[in-house]
C-alpha cells in the first residue's frame, strides 16, 4: 500500500503522538529520526519503509532541520493537511522551547561561583557536542578527496572573509564544485512521495520562502525596527542550515554574537544546555530570544526567534513535497548538493576553533574535561543529557576547589 493510499487520521491525533515524541526524543536528528520510523512506521504504519526513506532523502536535501522537517510532512500525511503538519511541529518543538525559554529567563538570578562553574561546564559541553558532530558528519559528508578538498575550502573562505557573507558563499561555492567534482556517484533512488499538497500550495509556500528572505532585510535596514532585524536574523539562519542540527551554531553566532545581542558566554551555555533537553536542537534560538539584549525580548523575543528559525525550512518542504519526485531523479542536483553538504562539514569545522574551542578551552583541565565528553559521545556512546550534566557537575566542582 502507498502512503497515500493509507486512512487519514486527524490534527488532534498528531499532536499528541508528537507530543510524546517530544517528550522523549533525546540525541540529536539522526537519533530523532530512529525515534520517528519506530513509532510512525514500524508500529504505527503511517507510511511504509520506502516512502519514509523517500521523505528522509528530501529533508536531507533541503536546508532546514531534517528531523523537524520529516515529523512536519508525517503531520501532513496524517492529519491530511496543513493542520496537521502544524500539529505535529507544535507538540515535537514546544516541550524544549519551554524548558530553554525557563532557563533563559531564570539565568539572570543564576550567580556565584557555582553558576559561573555550571556555565563553563555547559561551554566544555558545546566543545563536546561540536567536536561530536564534525566527527560523524565528516564521515559521512566527506567521504573522499574531492569533498575534503571542499571541505578545507570552505574553513579557509570562513577564516578569510568571515560573517554571513562568508558562510553563504561557502555554501555556494561548495554546491557549485559539487557539480564539477561530486558526480561519480549517483546512489539509486526508489519510492514514492504522495501527500495532500496540491502544485498551487507548493508554489505558493516556495514565493513566501523566497519574499521572507529578501524581504525583512530591506525593512530592517530601511526602518531600523529591531523586531524585524530579530525576525530577519533568525529567518536567515534557518534558512541556509545544510547537514544538520548543529550547523546553525556558527550561523546564529555570526548573526546574535557579533553585532552584541548576546554575550558569548550566554551563547555557549544555552547552546551546552540545549544538548540536555529532548526535541529539536533549533529550540535553542527561543533561549537566545529570550536574553537578546535589545527589545523585544522575554517572551516576544522568543517566539519571534523560534518561529523565524523553523519557518524556512517548514516552507521550503511544503512547497517541495509536490515537486520532489522529479528533481530528486537529476543527478546534477544530487552533485550539488553532496558539495553543498561538504562545505558545511568545514563551516562547522571553522566554528569549532572559534567561537567554540576559544571562549570555553581556558586551560589543561578543561581541556580533559572536553574531550572525555567527546569520548563519551563517540566511544562509549552515551545519552547527551548524561554527558550535560557530567561535564556541567565538573564545571562546578572545578570553580568551587
């Protein structure tokens, strides 16, 4: 049976089977993703092995958050619509926008000797993390000579030019070696994708996608209307995250960190505390919502955040799921894409040294205590949220002797 040709269910449905996979889904995409075929495929049959796989190549295609991305168009398969894809977004995302939202708010009573050890420990967390997901990435992402090759360029254009400008010229430049360099393999490609999106709603999703980038940026330069510039921030980054999660550290911090949002010190403890928590990893931007410095922040600054980071990518796959069956059969968009997907392995190589590696590796120790995070990760495998709070307690420990 296809997947389209599966009973419907309702919004409501969704939303609380997402909620529980909100609630539980701790490790990051990849593991989300696992999380995702054991409850909605294997046990509770929403669609088959091969269009999951299908919808998974797609997301993986598109920047944006994948695992998010997925949950949004199972949501739409389901809930036979837009409704439900809504559905199923809310209930994944809010449970650590929530937890994030609170530790934003509450970071301002959080002093002494012990909150500044818990942050530090947070900061050796991100340095952990990072390092965790450049290894895994890289061994997937660049897998020969050419797209290492892709790769260094990338952390060169990074540390020469610098900024946004620089990033999205990585990716780029990436995309466009990808089609020189990329096309000896072309894995074959099977299954079908049918969902209740017509070509109208597609095309319409991918004008809104298009407008809300080019868009904000003139209002924002033009009026100097800071909910705008927040908007426009946030939108942007979330709008050029290739490969994952994680990528959107470098990003957020070009666009938060270096104009003076946000210190770095509160950037790497929200981003270490983001590892703790289920759900996706891009809820960290309602945290950095909520400590921006200028106004709106709290609450206002939040939601903007959150809702601008998540909005391309949830765009970007609604307005390609009508279309997806053809382009994902050309080889040179494949090409392009596995390039694209090598720079970023660089991006976030360059974000490991700096911001990363510089404001949280102060000395030998914290050094040891980094990499028995990374250990921990990669060699024996542990739940990130114990990995928080180990090296956090380390932190804390380590400031009190």
């Amino acid at each position: 049976m296809s997947a389209i040709e599966r009973p419907r269910g309702s919004p409501g449905e969704v939303f609380w089977v997402f909620l529980k996979l909100g609630l539980t889904s701790f490790g990051g995409p990849i593991a989300h993703l696992g999380y995702f075929r054991d409850e909605l495929v294997v046990r509770r049959r929403w669609t088959d092995e091969a269009g999951y796989a299908d919808l998974v190549a797609l997301c993986q295609f598109l920047p944006g958050p994948a695992s998010s991305q997925v949950g949004f168009s199972l949501g739409i398969l389901r809930g036979n619509g837009l409704l439900g894809g809504l559905a199923a977004w809310f209930a994944f995302t809010m449970p650590s926008a929530i937890i994030l939202l609170a530790f934003a708010l509450g970071a301002a009573a959080f002093t002494g000797p012990e909150a500044e050890g818990f942050l530090h420990g947070l900061k050796l967390v991100a340095v952990a993390v990072v390092a965790q997901a450049i290894w895994g990435m890289a061994k997937s992402l660049t897998p020969d000579r050419e797209r290492g090759g892709i790769a260094l360029a990338a952390v060169a254009i990074v540390a020469f030019i610098g900024g946004s400008f620089g990033q999205i010229g990585a990716i780029a430049l990436g995309a466009v070696a990808g089609l020189w360099f990329c096309r000896a393999e072309v894995p074959a490609l099977t299954g079908h994708l049918g969902f209740p999106v017509s070509r109208r709603g597609g095309a319409i999703a991918l004008v809104l996608f298009a407008a809300f980038f080019l868009i904000p940026p003139l209002v924002a330069g033009a009026t100097g209307h800071q909910a705008v510039a927040l908007f426009d921030a946030f939108y942007r980054s979330g709008a050029l995250v290739f490969g994952g999660g994680h990528v959107v550290l470098p990003l957020l911090q070009t666009e938060v960190v270096t104009p003076g949002w946000v210190t770095n010190e509160a950037f790497l403890a929200g981003y270490g505390l983001a590892q703790a928590v289920p759900g996706p990893l891009f809820t960290f931007a309602a945290y950095l919502g909520a400590v921006i410095g200028p106004a709106p922040h709290g609450f206002a600054g939040a939601a903007i955040a959150l809702v601008a980071v998540f909005l391309p990518g949830l765009l970007l796959v609604y307005g390609m799921l009508p279309f997806w069956d053809a382009l994902r059969l050309r080889p040179a968009a494949q090409a392009a894409m596995r390039g694209a997907n090598a720079a970023v392995v660089g991006i976030l190589g360059a974000a490991l040294y700096s911001p990363v590696w510089t404001s949280a590796v102060l000395s030998t120790v914290d050094f040891a205590v980094a990499l028995t995070g990374f250990l921990l990760l990669t060699v024996w495998k542990t739940p990130p949220w114990i990995v928080v709070l180990l090296l956090a307690a380390s932190g804390t420990l380590l400031h009190l002797i």
